[in-house]
C-alpha cells in the first residue's frame, strides 16, 4: 500500500501559505478516490531538518510531498529550533532520499518526491539522480495555483492513474496558464545495457525521455506474453519498480523488490492475466509511461 509523507514548513519569517488547506484538500480528494484504500497519508507539520530523518524511518514512504517555501540554490525552506527559516540545498536532500530510494535496501522503495515550493527546481534536479520521480518547480507559484496542482495529482493517483498522467492532469487543473508551465516533472531513466533495446538513451540522470519522432510511445512496446517477457527481462530494476508503481498490483500478489526480477516478472503477468487482473494491454500503456513519459 504506497505511504504518502506529507512535510509542511512555513517558519515564522517568511510568508504565510495556505498549507493547512492544501493538506485538508488532499486528504478530501483521498477519502473520495476509486483506489482509496491503496494509500495512506501521514502529515507532518512545522517540519524541522532533524524531523526528516525521523519521519523518513518511521514511515518509509513511498511519496514524498514537500509543501513550504523555496528559495532556489538556497535550498528549501524548513524551521530551525526557534521557528525561523533553516534552508536545506539539494545535495542534502538527495543523499538522505538516495537511501530510501534503494530497493535492495526497502521491499517498497521511494518512488516520487513531489516539491510544492517555489524555485524548487534545483533540490528536484538533485533528487532525480536517485528517486524514479521528481516534482519541482521552475519559478515562484502562486499559492491557490499550488494548491490545484497538488489536489489535481493526487487526486489522479487515488483514481489508479501514472505519475506521469496525475502529473499532466495536476498542470490541467491550474487555471492559470502561465502557471500552469511551472511545474515540471524529472524523470530518472537508466536504459538496459543491450545495444538493440527500444528504451529511450537519456543524456544522464534526470532527463526527460520522449519517444522517438513520429513513433506513438507504445508502438515500441512488443505485444503478447512472450515478448513482453524478454522485454520486461532487460528493464532495469527502477524502471521495473516504475512499471509496479504505476499498475499498483494488490498486495500480496508480486514479491517484494528483494527478490530476484526473473522471479518478480513472471508473477506480474500471472496476475494481469488472472480474472482480478487489468490485462496485457495495462502492461504496455504502463511501460509507454514509464519509458516514454
């Protein structure tokens, strides 16, 4: 059951945001969801930088969700023991996410870390070299516009959506449209080693993938069970965690990331082709988002 983490920081020098309401409206948007009962969410408020690392391990969340203030290379904005402003950079941030991010490490790893700060965009570059999917923002936000891209995507998660989809659906849902641009989406994208692979070849950790022009992003998925075996086969083991994140198969039904994916992935077609399961053909729209977001 994917955990959501929610860490809200607005210290007593800085301006005051309408945290409170976005968390309230992302548990409303939660409680009504199709798939409500597939998350949990756990809230954690005036969030010192201590209170991360204690949070992190209590929970062990699958998403993590940063609402505050940001202040580009600076870092984020967090309290310090008085209440003020304790700003923690990118690198800080990454290396503390790297580790939970690690699926030898957690059966159900980090898989998403959403910055709802303004200039926030730098801490996500950071964090995208080790967490499969990374939120941030360009530029300031404005906090009504905040707050719609937060209920939009969360919303499209509990309805069983990607995070590629809830993040599309989160950008639709600011009025806005200047704003609607700000909000970008990292995705971490390792290609398999085999020369002949249809995967996109990224430029580094954090690039955003495209399929190639002219070529419709499950075109370049095989079809039937055999192919899509050897397919599955070659991905490496975070883009696999990707394709389980983003199908959300019933607990008990795929063992965890600590066993072997040669062992994982014929379970995972047991399962979309049982009488519960969505089908073949959810496979390879989850693999088009996940390779080709």
């Amino acid at each position: 059951m994917p955990k959501i983490l929610f860490l809200a920081a607005n210290p007593k020098n800085t301006t005051r945001l309408r945290l409170d309401e976005e968390l309230r409206d992302i548990k409303e948007g939660l409680r009504r969801a199709q798939q409500r009962d597939q998350f949990t969410l756990i809230s954690h408020e005036a969030v010192r930088s201590r209170d991360i690392q204690r949070a992190m391990l209590d929970e062990m969340p699958q998403i993590v969700h940063f609402s505050g203030h940001g202040d580009g290379e600076a870092g984020l904005a967090f309290e310090d023991e008085t209440g003020n402003a304790n700003l923690i950079d990118g690198n800080a941030l990454a290396d503390l996410f790297a580790l939970f991010a690690d699926p030898a490490e957690f059966p159900e790893p980090l898989t998403c870390v959403v910055l709802n700060g303004c200039y926030s965009e730098v801490q996500a570059n950071a964090i995208a070299t080790y967490v499969p999917y990374v939120i941030g923002m360009t530029q300031a936000i404005p906090d009504r516009a905040a707050i719609e891209f937060a209920v939009g995507f969360y919303d499209a998660l509990g309805a069983g959506r990607s995070v590629p989809f809830a993040f599309k659906l989160a950008r639709t849902a600011i009025p806005d449209r200047a704003a609607a641009e700000i909000p970008i989406l990292l995705n971490k994208i390792q290609p398999p080693a085999t020369s002949n692979s249809p995967l996109p070849m990224g430029e580094g950790p954090g690039v955003r993938a495209n399929s190639a022009p002219g070529q419709s992003p499950t075109n370049a998925i095989p079809q039937g069970r055999t192919q899509l075996y050897q397919f599955l086969l070659r991905i490496p083991p975070a883009q696999f965690e990707m394709v389980i994140f983003d199908l959300n198969p019933p607990k008990g039904n795929i063992s965890p990331s600590s066993a072997p994916q040669g062992q994982r992935v014929p379970e995972l077609l047991d399962w979309l082709e049982s009488p519960i399961g969505p089908g073949l053909e959810a496979l390879r729209i989850s693999l088009g988002n996940v390779l080709y977001p």
